[in-house]
C-alpha cells in the first residue's frame, strides 16, 4: 500500500472528521479509505482516530501524526517540484568524459559554445584514454569512439571518425612502399594500446574484416603520439585522421593500404539512461550532435 496515499487519507480523515467525507474529497470509497487509516495505525503500531457511529476524532498520538503528516507530504511536494525544477532548467554541473585528443581537438570546442549559450551551467571535463565507468564515476555522459561493449547503456551516434595507415616520406624512400597487409610484417609499426592493445591491426580483405598482428616497434597510448613517432619517420602508424592532414596535404606523410581501409570509427554519446534526462544533458547531447553533424566537423575528422 502506497504510504503517501495512505498519509494524504488520513489527513483528510482528520480535516473531515468522517470517513464517508473524506472518501468524498479524496475520490476514493469510504472502505478504501478506512483502509489505508487501518493500514498506517498497524504500520506505526498506534491508534490514530477514535471511531463512533456518529464522529471521528484524533487521539493524542493522531494529533502528532497529523501534524508530522502534513510536514511530510509539505516537503514531498517541495521536493517535487524542486526536482521537476531541475529536469527543466539548464544548470548545475555537467560531468563529460572523453579521450583526450578528441576532447583537445573537437570536444573542448564545442563545450566553450556550449557554455557560452549556458550561462548557468558548469562543467567538468575529464579527457583520458581509459574507459571511464560511467555510473560509478558519477560522470553524465561519455564520447566514446568505436565498438561498445556496455549494452546497458544508451548510445547516440554523432559522426564517423576516421584513421588510416600512413608512414613518413623519408620512411618509405628508406624501407619502401607496402601494397599489401601481409607485406607490413616487414615494417616497423607503431601501435596506439588504446585502440589496439594486443597489437592487432585491422583490414578489409576480401569483402572480410581481418585482424592482423604488426611488428611493433613503439607502443604508445594516445593517437597524438602516434602521429608525432610517424612524422619522426620511426615507422608505419594507424594515425587518426584529424592529427595528420596537414602532413597528408603537404606530402610529408603517405596515406598507405587505402583498398583495405577499415578504420572509419563512430563516435558516440554514451549516458545511463534513456528517461528523465535532466535538461543540461538533453540540451548537451542535442548541441553537440548540431555541432558534430556540421560541415566543418565532417571535413576535419
């Protein structure tokens, strides 16, 4: 039995000093009613009200619980709209995780026009190669990039993010130009353990994903560093797109294997749960979806 029904009852009960009053304000019959009084005088293991064929009237231990009562069902409905208050307005403190080079390149961007727009709302923004636990962390949401694992979260997809397979100029002139996977096995290859952490490449062969294993020279855990060791000429890298373009344009670094590309990644907004999104997360994943799906973020990532 519902206590706060029960509660609202008896006050009601109370007010009217009759049961068959009550049941009339309260919408209910009168044996519901004389229900829910019983159900709370054997909950609180003491009588409430003194019955007479005639009238109702409180006893000593009804008069505090009538008045405990009302304070009750007073600070519920506070509560209430308090909390209804906070689904719709956009402020408080918003907890996003991300990896750090898209945090630094894209998410921190799109945060700053966010805030700006919000002027009530504060951030904060924890970009780190590990995956975060999103619940027991406390965070309200997580961009996440490629597979997911966790099926008990809500997932929204933003935007593809692509990596491809490159090496610097001065590289291939000194080890020459792979044509295919197989012939990386004759490289050096710089592994990025965030994305591939049993050094395990992946192509398209065939119409198939395969996995293949590379000969690592580096093992390094951002796709920053990636890029950096292969503008060093140190090796071939699986290097995110964004960080290597200006390299592409210029020649200084040479997209390679592009018929077995198989590294479009997808990046997602990840958050617990699907109802009752407070409204600085609705609002959020609604602003960086606008923001990812833009023609720049397109042409960049």
């Amino acid at each position: 039995m519902d206590t706060l029904d029960a509660l609202r009852t008896f006050i009601q009960v109370a007010e009217a000093q009759s049961f068959s009053e009550a049941a009339r304000r309260g919408g209910v019959s009168k044996a519901l009613a004389s229900k829910y009084v019983g159900w709370l005088e054997e909950r609180l293991g003491a009588r409430l009200l003194n019955r007479t064929t005639r009238r109702v009237s409180l006893t000593e231990a009804g008069a505090a619980c009538l008045l405990s009562s009302r304070r009750l069902l007073e600070d519920y409905a506070a509560l209430v709209e308090e909390t209804a208050e906070s689904q719709r307005s956009a402020r408080g403190l918003l907890r996003i995780t991300g990896p750090k080079v898209f945090g630094e390149d894209v998410l921190v961007g799109v945060v700053a026009d966010f805030m700006r727009a919000h002027p009530r709302i504060q951030v904060d923004l924890a970009l780190e190669e590990r995956t975060v636990d999103l619940i027991g962390e406390g965070y309200d949401l997580a961009i996440r990039i490629g597979r997911l694992t966790d099926s008990s979260l809500v997932a929204r997809r933003l935007v593809d993010f692509p990596y491809l397979i490159c090496a610097a100029q001065d590289y291939l002139e000194r080890r020459g130009t792979p044509r295919d996977p197989a012939e990386l096995a004759q490289h050096d290859c710089i592994v990025n353990s965030a994305i591939s952490p049993e050094g395990q490449w992946e192509f398209r062969i065939g119409g198939r994903l395969t996995q293949i294993s590379v000969p690592t020279r580096a093992r390094v855990s951002t796709t920053r560093a990636v890029a950096t060791l292969v503008r060093a000429g140190i090796g071939v890298g699986l290097c995110l797109k964004s960080t290597v373009e200006d390299d592409l344009e210029s020649g200084a670094l040479v997209p390679l294997l592009a018929p077995f590309q198989a590294y479009d990644r997808s990046v997602y907004a990840v958050y617990p749960h699907r109802a009752h999104l407070p409204a600085k997360v609705r609002l959020f994943l609604d602003h960086l979806t606008a923001q990812l799906s833009a023609p720049s973020h397109h042409s960049a990532h």
